[in-house]
C-alpha cells in the first residue's frame, strides 16, 4: 500500500489537474470509467471506483510519455544520420575545394597576358581562357557546396543535442510516471481487498456476452476482435491477449482488422476523422474526458465496448454511461 507522503504527492497533483479543467471549463471525468456506481452502493465500493479510476488515467499518462520517448529517439536517430551525411559531405567537399584551390593558385600565375604570348592561335587562346574561367567558377561553386554543407552539420549536431537533452528529461518524467502508477495502483488494489463479496460481483458482472452481428469491412472486424474479447481482465499496461487496458484493446482490435493505429487513448484520439455523437456506429472509437484517458469502441449507436479498470472485465455499456465523451472517431469511411 501507498505511503502517507506518496498518497498526499498523487492527491495533490489530482487537485491540481482538477483545479485546471474548472479553470479551462471542461467538464470533470467521472470518478471511473463504467461500472456506474448505483445510489446504494457501498462506500468501499465508491471509493473502490475513484482510485481505480485514477489509477487508469495514471496508466495512460506513463503510456503517452513512453511514445514521447519512443519519438525523441527516433528525432535523435534522424539526427545522428544527418550529421553523418553531413560530415562525409563535408570531408569530401573539403578535399574537393582544397584540389581547386591549389589549381587556381597555380593558373594565377598563368594570366591573361601570358595565355595570349603562348598561345598558337586565337582558338587557343580562347581555350586557355575557358579553362580558367572553369577553374574559378568550380571553386566557387564548391565553396558554396562547402559552407552548406559545415551549416547542415552544425545543425544536425545541434538537433541530436537537443533531442539528447528531450530523451534524458521524457526518461526521468516516465520513471516519475511509473513510481505515481505504482502508488496509485498499490491503493486501488488495497481498497479492492476490503470489498465485500458483493462489491467484487458487482465488478466483475460480465454483462452482455451474446452474439452480435457486426457490419462488413474494417470497422466490423476491428467490433468483432473486441468483441471477442469480452470477459477477460482489465490490467494497468497490458497489451493482450488475455488482458487488456482500454487502449490497448483498441490498438489490438484495429491491428486484427489490418489498420494501425497508436498505442495510447490520447494517440487514438487523433485518429481518422471525427464524427457527431447522432453520427456513431459500429466500430468508432470513443475518447473520453477532457484529458483523453479512456477509450472505447461503438457496439451500435448506443452500446460500446471496452476494457473498463481492474477488477472489471472486458464489457458492454451503454454509451453515455461511460463517462463525457471527448471525441468520437472513425477510422473507416
């Protein structure tokens, strides 16, 4: 279980973040994402429902700032490959100039004058004149070549400098991530343990499990795998195939459907085009709260599926009972 200085550290960032949304106008989030808690419910069970609602939307943060690295990496390999190109344009470049440089020093000395004393005839002259207007013009022209090519390496080598710098603060603010989530769960799962046998079958009610058609095309086989889903544990992080957390089932579910989509509900959130709450159907993704901390996917107009928190299986719920939507989001058509 959370210490005393952890718990005040992740209630007080919480109060922060809450504080925020009231001052930007969004609506609050829902203590958690489904089950809706009944009036009578017990207030072990209540208080079950906001730490773990906490917890997931802890979970999705770690996730995002684990893609932010993943993408800091990748600038920096961008980077370190520019600068390479860079520094053999460069050394190449500099022998090049260093050549010309050496043969427009000697033709110096071959001037004007002394290419019309030597020369045999008029046309001769004209060569010797060509030659070295050559010279002078490929010196330029690898100079210029040069100077742009020191520039590109300069700032090649300032970008992974600074994607360095990007990845080394992304890797301590996932470390801090981790230890919150951590924490967060450490207390959801203690509470979890005082539940009485029938907050745990109130949880663990699987709901619906009936066959249901699905459309043809991407979006009812993306349905169909999450779908199928429906029973298995939801987990902090885990990425199936026989537990899940909310994006996770998504990512998953469109992989099954050939379509690529991100890891994360913030990700996801991005994805496709968006759509009106009248508009939705089968297969949408639908992104809640104003944070983007959780996802699920339209079953019909009404009904969606998704990964809910711990201690809750993979369920059918209504819509609008999930929590505000943020974002509703259609990957095919």
């Amino acid at each position: 279980m959370a210490s005393p200085p952890a718990r005040r550290t992740v209630r007080a960032a919480l109060a922060a973040t809450t504080a925020a949304a009231l001052a930007a106008g969004f609506a609050l989030p829902h203590a958690a994402a489904d089950p809706v808690v009944p009036p009578n419910a017990s207030e072990a069970l209540k208080k079950y429902t906001e730490l773990s609602g906490e917890a997931e939307k802890l979970n999705e943060e770690h996730l995002r700032a684990q893609d932010d690295l993943k993408a800091k990496q990748a600038e920096l390999d961008r980077a370190n490959t520019d600068l390479t190109t860079a520094r053999q344009a460069q050394e190449h470049l500099r022998g090049q100039v260093d050549l010309l440089t050496e043969a427009t020093f000697e033709g110096a000395r071959f001037s004007h004058l002394s290419a019309l004393l030597v020369s045999d005839s008029q046309q001769d002259y004209l060569n010797r004149m060509a030659a070295l207007d050559v010279l002078a013009t490929e010196n330029a022209e690898a100079l210029g070549a040069l100077t742009d090519a020191v520039t590109k390496a300069d700032d090649a080598q300032r970008r992974a400098t600074e994607a360095t710098n990007a990845a080394a603060k992304i890797a301590d603010d996932i470390a801090r991530r981790k230890s919150e989530l951590d924490n967060q769960v450490q207390e959801a799962r203690a509470q979890y343990d005082q539940l009485s046998a029938a907050d745990r079958r109130t949880l663990a009610d699987p709901g619906d499990t009936s066959r249901i058609s699905v459309p043809a095309g991407t979006a009812g086989k993306a349905l169909e795998y999450a779908l199928a889903q429906r029973g298995d544990p939801y987990v902090y992080g885990a990425n199936g195939p026989d537990a899940w957390d909310c994006s996770s089932l998504m990512q998953q579910s469109y992989r099954a459907a050939g379509v690529s989509i991100p890891r994360t509900s913030y990700g996801q959130a991005g994805v496709g085009r968006a759509v009106s709450r009248g508009e939705v159907k089968a297969g949408d993704i639908i992104v809640y709260y104003a944070d983007q901390h959780h996802v699920a996917m339209a079953v019909d107009n009404v009904r969606a599926v998704h990964a809910s928190t711990e201690g809750v299986p993979v369920r059918i719920a209504d819509i609008d009972s999930i929590g505000p939507i943020n974002t509703i989001r259609r990957i095919e058509g």
